[in-house]
C-alpha cells in the first residue's frame, strides 16, 4: 500500500513519518496543497490524505479517478469545502476525523472568553506601552454568567463540563438532545430562546450554509444587553458586519472570533506590515473588545497527532476494507 499525505505542515510531518514506519506502509509527505495540477503526484499511489482551508476544486477528483484513487481520507472534521457531487460521480468515497480533541476547541473557547472578560487585550497593549493604569477597565465574572451553549456534540459537551466547573449556568441547545444533559433540565427549545437568555452564546455547531447565519442583526436585537459572542465553530454562522455593529454600537459586550467567514487567505498566512484589503477584520483587531484569532482553538500536540494518524488508519480501513467508522455519508 502507497499513500500520499498532502498539505503537509513542519509539526505533523514527525508524526506521520512515525506512523508510517510503525505500520510498515509507505507514506510520501507533500507540502503544497491538494491541487488540479498537485493530484498529478498521486498517479501510482492507493489513497490521498488531505488537509487544506481552500475549497477542493472537482477535477481534482476527475484525475483521482483516473489513476484508480478512490478515497480521500481528511485530517481534519470540517468537509464544508469538499464538493460531494464531484465524489459521488467519480465513486470516491471521503472520512474524516470527527474527534481529535474535543477538549482543544473546547478550552480554547473558555480561554477566549475569560480573557474578554478580564479585559486582557487592552490591557496587554497597555502595559505593552508601559500604561499600568487599570481601571476603568474592570472585569466580570464567569460564575455570575448564564452561557448558552450552541451545539451539544463532542466540543459543545467538552465546554459545558467546563463552564460548570467555573461555577457558570449553563443552557444549551441542539436539534439532536444529549439524553444526559437533557435529563439534567440543560436544554431550552429553540436557538431563539438561548439567545435571549444567555450572557455568553459560545458555538459549537458545524456550517449551516452559506447565508444561514445564527448571529445577524436580527438575532442580536434579541440578545441580552452586554452579552458576548464566542465562536470557534466556523466564520459562516456569524454575519460579522452585523456583530461589529452590536459591539460598536454598546449592544454587545464584545466578542471572541477564532473563525471568520473571509479567513481564507489571510489566516494562517504572515501577512506582516501588509495591508489586509478588509476594513472589517482590521477594525475588529483593533477592537479591545474584540478577539480575533486564526483558526488556532485546534492547534495543540495531541490534537495535530491525532489528525495525521487518524487519518492514515481510516485510510488503511477504507483500503483493506472498503469503509471505515469516520467515512462520510456523501448523500446527506
Ligand atoms: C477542522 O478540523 O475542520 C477545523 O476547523 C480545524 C482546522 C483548522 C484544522
């Protein structure tokens, strides 16, 4: 068995090379991305690996077929940027990795929230400038908090334990009840409801498409005053013009934004002393009310080994098998 792991970043390569020689399999690691004209690489190979932010454009998998590669193995959970039509036609199927580290996004999340709350980028940058002074910056506490939790899955769930932990009140909703936390009482009935009794609504839901935004200027006219936004689920549930305007205008406490929904070409890239072509982010990073970070909540060592080896062994499941528990459902 040949693989090809594409996207490769400097920190996953040592634990893919580790893999490959504890499974015996060959394993050729490519840096660029899993392009058009980079799936020529692939020709002689059994399955792609894959991780990328860009969309994966069709013919990508009109040459896949070609050479006989019929799965495409992604180390990472979100497939928003994948085209199943283009799959389905060319009969490759696709896993991903739905759970690296629940607890990475999760306290990534909680981390965000409690230096928001603690005024921590202001005051940072102040005392960058040698300004000890604190107040008026005072903060607020997360035990006097309701936080209304978005999305009860492996990350929601991961939070909830830890907002209880600090002593918060936690809500919750999702289509799909957890039987636990709903014998708890956790849940209320509609997103609307959470909106509007949260302090804190943190997201932990996948893409609902394009245009179906939970946060929007609709949504946060029923916000509770001063409440927060944290989102560490994906750029496209928060119509963030409209969330600037709640923060700017004194509706909203502020925000945490480890997702943006133009991140595309700018996170993850060192775009130092450039100017970034995009009013909004530039604004919201100047915001002391407003923190944005580039796509990070997954980035820690047990996450990034989990995802580069994961992947490898659905990989090696799809191969000797012909499916594996993270293939995904292309029809759904
Ligand atoms: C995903 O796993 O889909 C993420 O959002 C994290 C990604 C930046 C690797």
């Amino acid at each position: 068995m040949k693989l090809i792991d594409y996207g490769v970043r400097e920190d996953e390569r040592k634990y893919i090379e580790e893999w490959a020689e504890d499974n015996n399999i060959e394993v050729k690691i490519v840096s660029d991305l899993l392009t058009p004209k980079t799936v020529e690489l692939a020709n002689g190979f059994d399955g792609i690996v894959a991780y990328q932010q860009l969309p994966y454009e069709s013919s990508i998998f009109d040459k896949m077929n070609e050479y006989g590669i019929h799965v495409l193995s992604l180390r990472n959970v979100g497939v928003d940027n994948v085209p199943f039509e283009a799959l389905k036609k060319n009969n490759i199927r696709l896993t991903n990795v739905p759970s690296y580290s629940p607890e990475a996004i999760a306290e990534y999340s909680v981390t965000g929230l409690m230096a928001l709350l603690r005024n921590m980028k202001h005051m940072i940058r102040k005392v960058d400038k040698h300004d000890f002074k604190w107040a008026p910056d005072i903060g607020r506490e997360l035990n006097q908090l309701t936080v209304g939790v978005a999305g009860t899955g492996r990350i929601g769930q991961a939070a909830i334990k830890i907002y209880e932990g600090f002593g918060a009140k936690v809500i919750a909703f999702d289509k799909y009840r957890n039987e636990e936390l709903d014998k708890k009482g956790m849940y209320v009935d509609t997103l609307d409801e959470l909106l509007k009794e949260s302090d804190v609504v943190t997201l932990h839901l996948p893409s609902l498409g394009i245009g179906n935004t939970v946060i929007n200027s609709s949504t946060i006219s029923e916000m509770k005053d001063n409440a927060i936004v944290v989102n560490t689920g994906r750029g496209d549930l928060v119509n963030t013009a409209d969330l600037f305007e709640g923060v700017a205008s004194g509706k909203l406490y502020g925000a945490v934004l480890d997702v943006y929904e133009n991140e595309v070409g700018v996170f993850n890239e060192n775009l130092m002393d450039q100017d970034l072509g995009d009013k909004l982010l530039e604004n919201m990073i100047k915001s002391p009310r407003i923190i944005v970070t580039p796509h990070i909540a997954f980035y820690t060592t047990k996450a990034v080994k989990n995802m580069a080896t994961i992947s490898l062994n659905s990989m090696v499941e799809e191969l000797k098998s012909g499916k594996s528990a993270t293939e995904i459902d292309l029809n759904k």
